[in-house]
C-alpha cells in the first residue's frame, strides 16, 4: 500500500493546545504509582531490561523539547513509552505513551511493533492496555502494522484508552478500530485510582461485552 506523507494542517486551537503541551513535557512524568509492583528495567523479560536512568540528565526530546527521563525511547522520534505492568501468567501488559504518534514521518508503529510489542509477544503477552492521554497528535501511514499486531494477538486484544478525541477521530479516519479496540467506555477511565490487575479486569469486561 503506498505510504501517505501529507499531513492534515491542525486547527488554530490545536496548535495552541501543542504548543502549551510541548512547553510542560518535561514535567510529564510515566506513573509510578505502580513501581513496587513492576519495573521494566527489573524484568529480564522486558526490552528494557536493565535500563538505566539518571533523574538529573535530560537526553530525549519531543522536537526541541526535552522530556522527563524516566520515559524510554525505543526509535521513534517523537514517541516514548512506559511498561507500567507486565503480568506474563495473565498475559497482559499495560503502556503508558507520551508525544507525538507520527506513522507518516516516522513509522512509529513499526519501530514499536518490532523493538517492543513483539517481544512482549514472543513472552506470552497478547492482551495490550495502551495509556494515550498524553498523545498529543496521530499521523497515520498505512495499516499493516496494525494488522501484524491483531494477528500476533488472535486470542487476546489491543485496548487505547483515554486517548484525545481528535486523536481517536484520526484513528477512525484512517479506520484501524477494525484491529484496535478504542472510544466509548475506554475514552474516560480513571485508571490511576486503580491497581494493575483491577485496570485489567475492567477492560477486560468492556471488550468482553463488545466482542461478544
């Protein structure tokens, strides 16, 4: 399928929101509320094992702005992720996202379906909670990443939760919900005032009540 490159010109508001967004990114930080019950630089089976990060360096950046350290980079540009919680036995994993979502430029989801989701794959993991309130924009190219992804999960699923409208109307557009499960119950979902295995269990019964 031929790559499309064009990008859709944003709104006045939209470039003001981006812009007030990339002025703050530093102070955004991955949650941590969760750390005394997993870290990714703790788990050999993560791709971010023994990960080093030092609090006072700032080496990532989202364009010229530089971005909290504890985020990991895994080859995109302007894209960084958190695994916030891997549960092998269960077979879920839980990632948190911050920045710009640029499949057009970048091919995002190739770096990310290479670098990080397969080898959480190749683990046992095949149920994928996406955290995406702090995606600021999405880009699409075509979808045979997303494709490569629902078929390496054919007996799980892949939920994006509260990401921005504008970001999930992109997701729409460029009609990818046929293998990314988002909108409706996942756009607002107070995940922070639960555990792992509770934030699971609830989404779980969405798309149990979706799929079924």
């Amino acid at each position: 399928m031929e790559k499309k490159l064009a990008l859709s010109s944003p709104t006045h508001l939209e470039q003001e929101g981006r812009q007030r967004y990339l002025c703050t990114v530093h102070d955004l930080e991955p949650h941590f509320a969760w750390i005394n019950l997993y870290s990714a630089a703790l788990d050999e089976r993560s791709p971010f094992f023994n990960r080093e990060y030092n609090e006072f360096y700032f080496d990532k950046a989202v364009y010229n702005y530089y971005i909290h350290p504890q985020w990991d980079h895994f080859g995109s540009n302007t894209l960084y992720i958190k695994i916030l919680f891997a549960d092998y036995q269960e077979g879920f994993a839980i990632i948190e996202m911050m920045g710009e979502w640029n499949d057009a430029l970048y091919n995002d989801i190739m770096q990310l379906k290479r670098e990080v989701l397969e080898i959480l794959i190749q683990e046992g993991i095949n149920k994928f909670v996406m955290i995406g309130e702090n995606v600021l924009n999405y880009h699409a190219s075509d979808d045979s990443y997303y494709e490569e992804w629902f078929q390496d999960v054919e007996d799980g699923w892949i939920a994006l939760i509260n990401f921005r409208p504008h970001v999930v109307e992109e997701f729409r557009r460029e009609r990818i919900d046929y293998y990314l499960n988002f909108g409706g119950e996942l756009e607002d979902i107070a995940w922070r005032t639960l555990g792992p295995r509770q934030l699971f269990t609830l989404i779980d019964g969405v798309l149990s009540r979706r799929l079924n």
